[in-house]
C-alpha cells in the first residue's frame, strides 16, 4: 500500500506554488502573476518562500498587496 504524502510549507513543489500565486494575482487584480512580475521574480519569490516557513497562501497574500 503506497502512502500518500499531502503537500505541506517544507516540499509544495515550485510548480503548486506558482498556481497558488498566480490565484492570489488573479483574485486581486483579476490578472495572473506573469502580467505582473516576470519568470525570474516568480522564482525568486519562491526561494523567498522557502527561507520563511510560512503556509504558501499567506506568503502569497503578502507578496501580491503591493501590486493591489
């Protein structure tokens, strides 16, 4: 029987983050992340995401307030 691991703040993938913050972008500006910030700040928001150990929803409602 395989055991199935549930994403949580230390191993969500870069690929699940980027969808949580692309929600976030589209929620509050109605555009996704790419229309805001560019593939080299979406990756440095997710090393930044990694030195917090917050959950990726909150980090992601931080990081889009100053583009609201």
């Amino acid at each position: 029987m395989a055991t199935q691991t549930l994403p949580t703040v230390d191993n969500i993938s870069s690929t699940i983050f980027i969808e949580i913050l692309s929600d976030e972008f589209t929620a509050k500006t109605g555009f996704g992340v790419y229309a805001h910030i560019t593939p080299a700040d979406v990756d440095q928001a997710y090393q930044q995401y990694q030195l917090r150990h917050t959950p990726a929803r909150l980090f992601a409602r931080e990081y889009v307030r100053p583009y609201v």
